[in-house]
C-alpha cells in the first residue's frame, strides 16, 4: 500500500520538491546580499537604543527596494502553501477514486478502506507538513537581518511584529498545523461531496474563512489579554485626533507599550481618573488641541502651548490616562504551541471522520 | 459448499428510493451462474453489497459465508470487476499489474503476465488510452491474477463490440476452466449469458422469479402450441409461465416435470432467450411449484 501510494503520489511529490528547489534558489541568491545591507547600515556594531535610527532606517529602505517585494511574495507563498495542498492533494484524495470508479477497483484489492486511508493520509498528511514547514524555515532563514532590525524597534517599512498576522503564520510551527488541516480538510470534502472541483471549492472556502477568522476573533483570546493604564505623555509618539464641532471629543491610540517591546497590542483608548473610557475633551484643553492643529496643517511651527503635544499634556493635567490590552511578548512561543495544537486537532478529528465515513457509510 | 452469496430480507435505499428491496435469495457456488434482468432490477446493487461497495439499508447478505469486505482475508477471496470495469487513467498497464502485485498476498504474477502477453496489452500503454475491450481485460486480468474463490462481473461486457464481447468471455471460461473459480456474472444479455452460464436467476425488481441449473430449467420447459384452449384445463403439474391466444390458437410456455402426452399440443423445446424473457416479463404471473398430483381447479 505505501509503494502504490507512492507510485500515484508521485507526480504531486515532484512537483512539491520543484517549488520547494525554486524558492531555495531564489532565496539563496538573495539571502547574502540583504545580509550585508545589514551589516552596511551600521546594525551589526551598535548597541541598545542606538540601534532604533539604523534599524529603521535598514527596515525602511528594503521596503522600497526588490527585497520588500520578495519578503512579501515568499510571505505569501507559505500563506498559500496549505491552501494549494488542500485543494490539489486532499480534496482529490477520495473524490477522484469515486468519480472515475476506481474505487471499485482499489477497494476490491485485498487491503481493507481503513489501511488504504491510513497510509494515504500519513504519507500526504505528513509531506504536506514538511513541504510548508520547510518553505517556512527557508524564509525565516532568509529574514533573519529583518528580524533582527524589528527586535531593534524597527517598525517601519517591511519591519512587522512577530504578532502579526503574516509573520505569525508563517514563522514558527504554526505552518505544521495549517498544512495538516488544510490537508485533512480537502480530503473531508472529497469524501462528503464526492466531486473533486465542488470539494476543492470548499475546501478554499472553509480554510481561508477560517485564516481570516483565527487570527481576528480566536487568537488574541488564546490567554487573557494583559491590561495596563499608563500615563498619556507617555505614549510617545501617538498623535490625538479631534473631532466633532468644535473638536469636544477626540481619540487617543496607542501604537506600541512603553517598556513592552514585542507585545501584541490589542486594543487602546483614554480613560478618566475613574477608569472609564471617555471620548469628551476636557473643555480646558479644546482650544489647545484645536489652535495646534489649524496652525500645524498649515505647516507653520505650532504657538507655544499649542499643538499635539500640548493637547497630550493638557489631557494628562486633567486626569486622562490610556488603557492598552496586550498579549505580553513572552507569550508568542505558547501561542504558536496552541495554535498549532488548535489545527491539529482538528485535522485528527476530520481524520477520524473520513475512517468513519469510508467505513459506515458506503454508497 | 458454502454459497457464494446468501441474501436475507436485503435492501439498499438511496434517500427515499429503493435500488433494491427485500431481496431473499441464496446463489451457490462452484457454478457460473448468469444473474438476468431489466434494467433497475437490483441486480448492480446486489453485487456492490456483495462486494462491500455498499453497506445494506437492511437485512444481510454473506458472501462465501462471510460479511462482504470484512477483512484483507475476506477481500483476498472475492474479485470484483465493476460496470464500465474502471481502471486509472494515468498508470500504465505494468503499473496496474504492480498494483495487483502489492496489494494481494496471493497474487499470480505469472498469470497476469501471460494473461496481458494473451489478449495483446502493452504494459506501457497507460490505462486511460486503453479501447473499451482492453480496459475490460484489464480489469480481468487483475481480478483474476488475485486468485478469488469467487469472481463478481457486473456487465462486463456491456459496452464492447461483439468480437471484444466473444474474447472477454472465452478469457474469462478458460481461466474458470483453469483455477475452478465461482462466478457470479450479471448481464442483460441473453446471449452471453448462454455461452457461459451453468446456473441462471432472473432478478425481477429485487424478487427472484427463478433460480436453476440451466440445464433443468431448459429440460423442464416446454411451450406448446394448439386449438385455442383455457390454460385452466391444464393436468397438474403442468404450470403456465406464459400464454398468448388467437382466435383459434393457444401458445402457451408451460414448466412440467412430466412429458407432455395430449397429442392437441404441438410442443417444442424452448431456448434459454425465450425462457428468460418469459420470466422477466412482468406481466407473467409466475405461479408456485403446484403438487404433481392434485385436482385441476
């Protein structure tokens, strides 16, 4: 059964290792050459905060040059690497034996439907894993000088947090679970549709439904978020916007956690000396933020007292703090364990399914 | 010996439609027994229950004593080659044969090889350019290389030519002939059926209207033709499976394990084609074996 899974096998398998040869290539050829931009920009011999200048500057600059554009496309390779696997390996898996009638002759071969399904899912299952963990190696060899410039406290650029979405599903192991499930889940929709295209459609369907939802509602809620309430003037950097007639209400975001580097920032907003949310501008402080910003959009220097920064510093008067939830740096490494956990779970379990249907419900 | 396939109360529904409902019946082995009728009869349903295709809606059926598709062992022991005898696309020939070769442990290499060498296959030909015969030879070929107890045709040979037809089934006699193998072969090809079969049933919208040795059933058959005449005045033991009359004619297909002595009829033997149509015809009312002796009602 393994010979014969990898005789049918075989062409699917040649040409994962061809896409896997050509990106090697492609980031082998590049990989040196962003590394010395590195070690040009100054990065490699500085120290603690004067590190930030170079490294958002380094960040910034291969945004505009072709690396930008190749760390975005290898992102999105791996993104799409389960997706592809789902639809050409998995949803054909049971589909095409029951469309073209083979399955009346495979089944009928003295080799029951459970081991035939077992060794198909193993061998499929876990080369799909190895293909999209190993795309995922590749790239995570070839961005370690980005990598490096955002634990430097680059932000700019092609600089993204480890929390975000396209560098938190394709670094790490969460690759492994997402090229399990996606592989499962096409052969899941074979099995119930008994169509090779209508279950590859859904396949797409599910999965992506299921890439945009991970990351928006089931994520950020793997732990408890960490609530912190700090000083306004100390957001450094965050601008406050006014609005309304006469600029008497306003927001106020934070964009990082002083302190905090490397936290998932979940959510932001001013708050009273009691410690609820406010949105009203303390009526001290209206024509401070209002004055400063006319003058400021008219790109004259802001009037002394006037401006952003005189706003921050009148809402602080006035007892205004910010409240920030976050998933604490430390966290990233039992996320990716949990997540990969989710995913796995959920391919054994359609797994299990796809044993149960082959075996209960033949027709 | 223990039957090739026993069926108690089986039935087979797809959502709300029967395919095949509470069939009885008990097929014996060391026969090739031909498995007749119309279309929609059951009789392809019959055989993916028998070959574990399918799983009964109820009522059970065993194959050689055994659930269908049981085990490795259970499968080992029954082939199956299915309607329009699939095969895949993109293996070649030799492929299909290593396939064989790996997934049954009593496979027959040396035969499959001599087999594919007989009816002209090139082992490099993949099995989608394969013509409709070869495809069927193929398929033949592998579930005879597996060496069954029991081998399962659905019609295999109902979508090739007539010379295709004539070597699919002079291969398939000869390799019975050789190994002593059981065959269940459904066809609604009288014909064939005639050229191959030791053992016939007519399956009738999921009921057996009659199951037999071919020879006995042809032996105790006969159709008589005379002046117009009620079937009803028949001595016993004379049962009419089918009556057509004219004005001044009675033809009548009787079954009777008696000869016939009125010297009225006119009796001729009757060919395995017309038995079965009689049969299949739903407008027969096939009447129960009466007793040999008894009063003419």
């Amino acid at each position: 059964m393994i010979r014969l899974t990898w005789l049918q096998f075989r062409t699917q398998a040649v040409t994962a290792a061809a896409a896997l040869a050509a990106f090697a290539v492609l980031l082998a050829a590049t990989g040196p050459h962003m590394a010395s931009l590195y070690a040009a920009s100054g990065l490699s011999g500085c120290h603690g905060s004067s590190c930030l200048s170079p490294a958002t500057y380094f960040t910034a600059s291969l945004a505009r040059s072709p690396y930008g554009v190749l760390f975005l496309l290898s992102t999105g390779i791996i993104l799409l690497a389960p997706a592809v696997i789902g639809l050409f390996w998995g949803a054909p898996l049971i589909a095409r034996e029951l469309e073209t009638g083979t399955a009346a002759l495979v089944w009928n071969q003295s080799v029951t439907r459970t081991r035939w399904l077992a060794v198909k899912l193993a061998i499929g299952g876990l080369t799909a894993m190895a293909v999209t963990e190993a795309l995922s190696l590749m790239q995570t060899w070839w961005a370690v000088p980005i990598s490096q410039a955002v634990a430097d406290g680059s932000g700019a650029g092609v600089a993204q947090s480890r929390f975000s979405q396209l560098n938190f599903a394709t670094h790490g192991i969460t690759p492994l679970g997402y090229a399990a499930f996606a592989f499962a889940l096409g052969v899941t929709a074979g099995a119930l549709i008994r169509r090779t295209f209508p279950a590859m459609a859904v396949t797409l369907a599910i999965f992506a439904a299921l890439q945009v939802a991970m990351p928006l509602w089931v994520r950020p809620n793997l732990a408890p978020p960490d609530r912190t309430v700090i000083p306004v003037t100390s957001l450094g950097g965050a601008g406050p916007s006014q609005t309304g007639p006469g600029g008497d209400t306003f927001t106020l975001y934070a964009l990082n956690i002083p302190g905090q580097p490397g936290a998932w920032l979940l959510s932001s907003g001013p708050v009273n000396a009691a410690g609820q949310p406010v949105s009203t501008t303390p009526a001290a402080c209206t024509s401070v933020g209002n004055t400063g910003q006319s003058a400021g959009a008219q790109g004259n220097a802001f009037p002394p007292g006037q401006g952003p920064a005189a706003f921050v510093d009148c809402l602080g008067r006035h007892g205004i703090r910010e409240t920030i939830t976050y998933q604490p740096a430390s966290r990233y490494w039992p996320f990716q364990w949990t997540e990969t956990a989710i995913y796995l779970a959920l391919a054994l379990a359609l797994a299990g399914y796809c044993f149960r249907r082959l075996n209960r419900r033949r027709s | 010996m223990t039957a090739a396939i026993e069926a108690s109360g089986l039935g087979k529904a797809y959502r709300r439609t029967w395919a095949l409902r509470d069939c009885t019946l008990a097929i014996p082995g060391g026969h090739v027994v031909g498995l007749v009728g119309p279309n929609g009869a059951g009789k392809t349903t019959l055989l993916r229950l028998a070959t574990g295709q399918l799983t009964p809606t109820r009522g059970t059926i065993s194959v050689l004593g055994e659930p269908p598709a049981v085990s490795p062992a259970q499968l080992a022991r029954v082939g199956y080659v299915a309607q329009d005898t699939p095969v895949y696309a993109r293996m070649r020939v030799a492929d299909h044969l290593r396939l064989g070769a790996w997934l049954n442990p009593g496979w027959d290499d040396e035969l499959a090889q001599r087999r594919i060498a007989q009816v002209g296959l090139d082992p490099k030909q993949r099995g989608g350019s394969l013509s409709g015969g070869q495809r069927a030879q193929l398929a033949l070929t592998l579930a005879l290389a597996k060496r069954p107890e029991l081998l399962l045709l659905d019609e295999p040979v109902a979508g090739l030519d007539p010379l295709a037809r004539r070597e699919f089934l002079r291969g398939l006699m000869a390799a019975v002939a050789e190994h002593g193998t059981s065959v269940v072969l459904s066809s609604h090809l009288v014909t064939d059926l005639e050229r191959v079969c030791d053992y016939l049933i007519v399956l009738v919208a999921s009921r057996v209207r009659i199951a037999g040795e071919v020879s006995e059933l042809l032996a105790s058959h006969r159709r008589l033709s005379g002046p117009s005449r009620d079937p009803g005045t028949l001595p016993a033991g004379q049962d009419v499976i089918e009556e057509r009359h004219t004005d001044k004619q009675s033809t009548l297909l009787v079954r009777t394990g008696e000869p016939i002595h009125d010297p009225a009829w006119t009796v001729t033997p009757v060919s395995m084609e017309e038995l079965v149509l009689a049969y299949m015809n739903p407008a027969n009312d096939i009447p129960a074996r009466r007793p040999q002796l008894g009063v003419a009602s």
